[in-house]
C-alpha cells in the first residue's frame, strides 16, 4: 500500500507569498542600513579628468549622506580593463561600485570578440551621472561653415578628407563614423595619442574637423582658434543658442552623438539597495553646485529611472553595433 502525501495548493501558494514578502521585507532592510561600512567606487578615467572630477565630487556629497566614507580609486588604463577586474573581485554587497561609460558598455562588447567581462554577469548599472553632446569643431581659418560644407567636400573627394579621435572607439571615433554613414560618405580617421594634440591638429588645419567636448575642446575654441559649427544634440546647446543643431547645420536628420557615465554595482544586488543608491545619487547630482560644475564641464544631468536607463543602454548598443559593423572596426 502506496501511502502519498498531498500538500494543498492554496498551502503551497501561500507559502511562496510569505517567502516573497520575507525577501522583500529583506531587501528593504538591506536598503534602509546600506552602507553599514565604506564604500569604494573605483574608476578607470585618471586623476583630474572631468569624469574622475565629477565622481570625486559626488563621492563626498554621497559620503555625507550615509556616514560612511566613500573612497573614490583610480585604476586607468588597458581600455578599462584594469578598473573592471578589481571590481569584479571585489565585494557584491554594494559597497564596491564602479563608474563605467558608454564604450565600455555599448561599443566594447561589439569591437572585441572576447572581452575580460560579461555585461549580462557582471554589472547592473544603478545610475547615470551626466550626458554630453559633442560639437562639430574646425580650426578658425577653415572653409567649413556647416556640416552640409563637410559632406559636400567628402563627396567630392571620397577617402582623403580626414577627422580624427585618440582612440579606436571612443565615442567621437563611432561618433564621426556615423556621421559617414548616414551622410553616405567615406573619411580618414587618424588617430591621436592624446587629445590635447588632437584638438591642435584641428586648430593648425592638419585634421579638416573633429568632434569635441566642451571639457576637451572649450579652451581653444574660447581662445579663437577653433569653431564650432554644430551640436550634435537634438536641440541647440542652452550655452550656445545661436550655434544650429546638426540637422540644422546641413546635415543629416536625426543624428544625435553623446558622452555619458554610469555608477554600476555588482549583478544581483537586492532591488531595494540598487534603487536606494539610484535615488540617493540623483539628489546628490541636483544640488546647485553640482549643476554649476556640470555648466562649466559641458555636462548636463540624466536623471532617469533604472528601467528607463536599461532601456537607453540597449538602444545605444544596437546603434553603435551598426555603426562598428559597418566601419568594420575591431580591436582584437
């Protein structure tokens, strides 16, 4: 004689309740103590760049908001690889976090065959920290009044007119490669080691233009031997109203080029704890002297949902992996 044991399934469904609402009340606890011991973020952009810069001042607002210190470390170099394997061995209850931008989280995982990480595995980005938009910048004695002047020129003479980035990849790189290929025309990218020597390049006319930040570009233009012709946003800069839009500048429709950073924590990281760390970096970035600092940097704020900003990410991603695909770049 078979003897079966039969739990009843209202039993078995109000068990499940219980243990969700028990993970989640967890979760909530985790969230209201978190961080109960300090906090490193570490960064792959070196000492005194704009990125670092923002990040050092958001590390000290966010260590005055939970009372733990928040150590701010830099590891540069080996396209971020270096930053990324410290991070990954380091601790998963949050207070380990990582700023990462958008090549290393859309455009890497489609120039390397292999990469030292697994987006999907390895990060939950948890909040953005500022977008900037690009200007198409020419040297102060250059022909070109707008981008439509550019394209007709590289029209004209397919492959020899040049622009240039300080890496393969970068966001002006797939940014400039993009314009080509919606604008149907074929340029010289050449590559600069840093980008005080490329924006040099563009002021003495050795590059015809190239895409420029207001933190890596805004000196030489202020001090007149660059111009700006157009932003690559899709409305004009509040900092130069009169300065048109690409699509306004002669050039194609709907082409849009940003630069843009995240704070991401370990995959897995309670709901609770990832939101609250949202939550607390979006005030943290509205205070005014933030604001002022992201002004002066060409920043500006992305204040956005995790949702929405997974939503972005994916949707860059499938831009720029057309993009690479049809530069037929690749780094390995």
């Amino acid at each position: 004689m078979r003897l079966e044991t039969r739990v009843p399934r209202r039993g078995v469904l109000g068990g499940l309740a219980m243990l969700l609402a028990l993970t989640g009340l967890a979760g909530q606890a985790q969230a209201t103590d978190f961080p109960t011991k300090p906090v490193r973020i570490l960064t792959p952009f070196p000492a005194g760049s704009g990125p670092e810069t923002v990040l050092r001042v958001l590390a000290e607002k966010l260590q005055r908001r939970w009372g733990k210190p928040v150590i701010v470390e830099n590891k540069p170099g080996a396209n971020g690889f270096i930053a990324i394997d410290a991070f990954k061995r380091g601790a998963q209850d949050g207070t380990d976090l990582i700023q990462l931008d958008n090549v290393h989280l859309v455009a890497y995982p489609h120039l390397f065959k292999k990469l030292p990480y697994d987006l999907a595995k390895d990060f939950e980005p948890v909040a953005p920290l500022f977008r900037t938009y690009f200007f198409v910048a020419v040297g102060a004695n250059s022909p070109y009044k707008t981008v439509g002047d550019i394209i007709s020129d590289a029209k004209g003479h397919p492959g020899d007119l040049n622009y240039g980035s300080w890496s393969v990849g970068n966001p002006v790189h797939l940014g400039s490669a993009l314009l080509e290929a919606m604008s149907g025309t074929q340029m010289q990218h050449v590559v600069y080691k840093e980008t005080s020597l490329l924006y040099a390049g563009v002021a003495s006319g050795e590059l015809r233009w190239a895409l420029a930040s207001l933190a890596t570009a805004g000196p030489l233009q202020r001090a007149g031997k660059l111009r700006f012709i157009a932003v690559t946003a899709p409305q004009r800069h509040p900092a130069f109203p009169d300065l048109p839009t690409v699509a306004e500048s002669k050039g194609p429709a709907g082409y849009e080029v940003t630069g843009w950073t995240t704070v991401a924590a370990p995959k897995g990281l309670p709901k609770a704890v990832a939101d609250k760390i949202n939550q607390d970096i979006a005030a943290a970035l509205a205070e005014p002297d933030i604001k002022e600092r992201y002004a002066a940097l060409g920043y500006e704020p992305f204040p956005t949902t995790r949702e929405q900003f997974n939503a972005f990410i994916a949707s860059e991603s499938a831009k720029y992996a057309d993009v690479i695909k049809r530069a037929k770049v690749a780094l390995d």
